[in-house]
C-alpha cells in the first residue's frame, strides 16, 4: 500500500490550502482529523466510489498490476488485481523523513552483520534446530566463509517496513514492523514488481479524483507519492562499478511464478536500467532468464543456483535475515551513539524464545494471559507466519522450547486506522 506524505504535519503543525497556520501536535487527533477529512472531502458518495473503484480496478489491468488468479493459475488467461487501497494512505512527513534518515545507519549496520561470520552462526545456533530451511541457509554460509569470499563487488538492497504507533493517546511514533525481515530485490508486493506499480495507480487515482472534483482536493494539495526507482538506480551504479562494459545485468526469476505479472514487471526493470544508462552516455545489455535457462546456459545447479552465483564475479543481492539480540546495535555501531538512539526509537519489544530462562518463561506467561499485546511471528513468515490473540495463546501452550526457537515474539504495533477506499 502507497503513502501519502501529508507534509502539513512537518514541525507539529498543519497548513490549510491558504497558507493558513493552524498550531498542533503531531499526535492521534490531529492525523485521525486529516485522515477523516482527507476521506470525506474526496469520496462524498456511493456513486464516486463505484465508479473510482472500477476505474482503479481497469487501470490496474492495464498497467500489468495483476497476478494469475490463485485456484486457476494454469489459465494464464485469468488474471486478478491484487488487494489495493483506492487511494493513498496519509503519513506524516516527519515521521517519513525519519524513516529515510535511518536508512543509511540500517544499510551499513547490516553489512557490518552480513560480514560478522561468528555472530551470524551465534544468532541462528537454535534456530536451525527447528527450521530446516534456515538450517540449509547456514550450511551453505559456512562453504562460502570456508572457501573464502571470491566476490570483489556487493550490492545491498534493503526494505525496511514501518507503521505509525500510538499508545493510550500518546505521540505518535515510527515503528519498524519487522526486525528479522528478509532483505530481496523481488518482484512481489514489497519489491520492485508492485511498489512502482502501486505508485503509477494512486498518482493516476488522484489525477481522476481532480478531474471529478474540478481541482487538487485540499487535502491532497501539499503531499507526496514518493517515488520508487532507486533499485533500478542502485543496479545500474553496480554495473558501473563493476568495471566492464560489455558486462550483463542477468534477471533471474521463476517461470512457474504469475508469469503475466513477472513480464511486465521484468520490462519495467530493464527499461528503467536502460533509461539510466541512456542517460549517462551508457548502453547497458540485459538479459531475462529463468532458472532453467541459467542452469543451461551459465551451468549453474538450479537447486543450488544462489550458492553457484555466489561463487562466481558478479555483483550479487545480499540476502539477510536481523535477529534482535541484546547489544547488537553497539556491537557493530559502538561509535555512533546518536545513531544507535535514532535507530533504536524505531524499534519495538522483540524477543527470541529458544530459551527457558526466567525471563523467557515469564515472558511466554504474559503473552498467554494477554495475548492481545503481542504478534508471534515465524522466522521465516513470508507474511503469513504471524499470530494473534487466542490463537497465539494457544501455540505458546502446546509448543516445545525447540519449536519455540522457530518464532519471535513482538509487542504490537498500535497504528492509526485509515479508511481510505478500498477496493
């Protein structure tokens, strides 16, 4: 779902379409306020939001946001629009601009982990005990570091997933949704396929509600879609730094995953790639392969095709999963307190649960009497390994300490409910 940074909250106040300052706090009311009105102003009716809904579900289609209809996917001819928001979302801008400051203490604190071999074997030493997957990940971590890093290059992308937080009418606050998140250059929801294609539907959306309104709804007059290439741009720096002209950027991606979607999400990458390139008195060749065609043409074992590309010279996506420990921050940042405080407000109560220390069973005790303040979450969730109130009561009690080690717990997040048009 897009954001629409609503720079009226920057500094704690909020300006009218007149210029017009109105003092107030950066708290629940004055967001719940703009977001209400925001909604009101710009869907009065039943017969606006019908006819928006069907112009967002038609424009979806034909900008390639779909995917194959999940109980029919061998019909390549079926395709449906993934759940979406009408409009925008309201976010305020300090909260935003918060979010892009840290970006930077995140990137190099992850990369600081991605080469600590002996913290990583620390942090997963239980978690592989109960998920083989991650298990796997681990053996093959240990043939890299043992043959030794062959790699002159890397590309780090990261994704950081945040949400507003606001406790018993307290200010509100940037929370990280998740620490132990994935890290991937993907094509689905959170990578480069739907995020563009989220931003292209809501600018067209508010190009329709202007044209319906006959001008900038007020609400909409001082925000901001922000804008989603910087992957592409990032690609594109590595090719430069890799040093080769005649070098290709190879886009690997699954046959067998919503073939319509990873086309047209695959052009977009390379025209974007390619548009930068132009533009840098560049040309840069791109090749789209499946798994099957690089194990065929670059003889690479598909069951193990990341391991062999990571052997190789070619600038790689570092994959990364963060496991909150106690003094991880000052362990890799122990000369940036300032930043260490900065990142550290955006973080929420989160606890492994291998253990069956005192604090952790005290811990598991409170999430069973009062699960309604917790999130238990699967290392490996892929957004739907998360649990709530009875039913994360109810796994607590029944699991071992072993099958433990394959969760987290997370204090939840209380957000700022905006209904802004579903579709």
């Amino acid at each position: 779902m897009e954001n629409l940074i609503i720079s009226e909250l920057q500094n704690g106040k909020t300006y009218s379409n007149n210029n017009h300052v109105i003092n107030k706090h950066v708290n629940n009311h004055c967001i719940k306020n703009i977001a209400n009105n925001y909604v009101v102003e710009v869907i009065d009716n039943e017969d606006m939001l019908k006819e928006l809904s069907e112009y967002s579900i038609n424009y979806a289609h034909s900008i390639g946001f779909v995917g194959l209809w999940s109980e029919q996917k061998k019909f390549t001819d079926i395709s449906v629009v993934p759940p979406m928001t009408l409009l925008p979302s309201p976010f305020p801008m300090e909260l935003f601009q918060k979010a892009t400051s840290v970006q930077s203490t995140l990137n190099e604190l992850y990369y600081r982990i991605s080469l600590d071999y002996d913290f990583l074997i620390e942090a997963y030493r239980e978690v592989v005990k109960a998920d083989k997957w991650v298990g796997r990940q681990v053996e093959m971590m240990k043939l890299v570091h043992a043959e030794g890093i062959r790699q002159k290059f890397v590309l780090q992308v990261q994704r950081a997933d945040y949400m507003t937080h606001c406790e018993d009418g307290q200010k509100i606050e940037l929370k990280q949704l998740n620490l132990n998140f994935q890290i991937e250059v993907n094509f689905g929801p959170g990578g480069v396929g739907f995020a563009p294609k989220v931003t292209k539907l809501h600018k067209k959306m508010i190009e329709k509600v202007e044209n319906l309104h006959g001008c900038t709804p007020n609400a909409m007059s001082e925000a901001a879609l922000p804008k989603a290439k910087k992957i592409a741009e990032a690609l594109f720096q590595a090719w430069k730094v890799f040093g080769d002209a005649k070098a290709i950027v190879v886009l690997v991606f699954d046959s067998n995953l919503y073939p319509i979607q990873h086309h047209e999400q695959l052009q977009f990458v390379q025209f974007e790639l390619e548009k930068i390139a132009r533009n840098a008195g560049s040309i840069l060749n791109i090749s789209k392969m499946t798994l099957e065609e690089c194990a065929e043409r670059m003889h690479l074992n598909e069951s193990d095709y990341s391991l062999m590309i990571g052997e190789s010279k070619r600038v790689a996506v570092v994959y990364m999963q963060l496991l909150a420990k106690p003094g991880m921050l000052e362990r890799f940042l122990a000369d940036r307190p300032k930043k260490i405080a900065e990142l550290r407000s955006t973080f929420t109560g989160i606890w492994s649960l291998e253990g069956n220390d005192s604090f952790t069973q005290a811990l598991v005790t409170d999430a069973i009497s009062s699960p309604q303040n917790y999130v238990l979450k699967a290392l490996r969730d892929d957004g739907v390994g998360n649990f709530f109130d009875e039913k994360l009561a109810e796994m607590l009690q029944t699991m071992t300490v072993q099958e433990r080690s394959a969760f987290i717990l997370q204090q939840k997040i209380r957000p700022i409910a905006v209904k802004a048009g579903k579709s």
